[in-house]
C-alpha cells in the first residue's frame, strides 16, 4: 500500500485565529472611517490600516439579527461565508510592504443562501477588493 505525500500548495487554505477580526478598537475604526461597497448579498467594509497580529488581512463576518431571528440560520450563513472566504482568499493580492487590511462581510440578503451562491457572491467581493486595494496603492 503506497502512502501519499502530501503536496503543499503555495497559499494555505486555512483561517486561524490571527486572521479573524476581533479587536473593538479596529472594528470601530472600520465602521468610522472605512469604505465599503456591495456584492450582493453581501456588503463589504473596508480600511487599511494597523492591525494587532502581523498578518496582511484580518476578516470579519456578520448576519443581521432583525432579518434572521434564528441563531441557527445566522450561524450556518456566516459558517457559509467563512468558508468561501478561506477557499478563495488567495485572489486577494499582498498589499504593499508593511500595509495592512481589515475587511467586514456583512450578509444582507433576506433568504437563506446555498454555498453556490455565498461563494459567487465572496468571489464577487473579493475581486472588487482587490480592485479598490490596488486603486488605493496606486493613490499612496
């Protein structure tokens, strides 16, 4: 019986601790002072900026509360969410040397999504990001 090596790829489809968005101060930050746009039926908000853990891009999620009552129903959207967005964050270019990014989903759509649709919609905003990123690099 053969055992197979595993095959690294360059971009590691993970995302840790340190990759997630927790910090209240950058949060607030984001919400004051960022930039946002849609890909329906998800909203982005945007900012770079100094962040706490030395990774390129912290991401957060969130699903409103007053269009999903059930915290069931929110949890497997943003679990949905999560995981297009660990599966296609590598379109996302490295910013510029010591720049950092916080970036916020926010689904917005008013009827439970497949993952088809939550992956469409991810790969939609995620290119626009990386758009308004190297607008903005371009700018600096």
């Amino acid at each position: 019986m053969e055992t197979k090596e595993k095959t690294e790829s360059p971009v590691a489809h993970t995302l840790k601790k340190a990759e997630r968005l927790c910090s209240k101060k950058v949060i607030d930050k984001l919400f004051a002072e960022g930039e946002s746009f849609l890909a329906f039926p998800i909203k982005v908000v945007y900012k770079v900026t100094e962040l706490p853990q030395p990774v390129p891009v912290q991401a957060g999620f969130t699903v409103s509360k007053k269009i999903f009552k059930r915290a069931v129903k929110r949890n497997r959207i943003k679990r949905l969410m999560r995981e297009a967005y660990r599966l296609n964050k590598q379109m996302l270019p490295l910013l510029a040397d010591e720049q950092q990014m916080a970036v916020f989903f926010i689904f917005i759509g008013k009827e439970l999504p497949t993952f088809a649709q939550v992956e469409k919609a991810m790969k939609k905003a995620l290119y626009k990001l990386a758009e308004s990123s190297k607008k903005a690099e371009e700018k600096a």
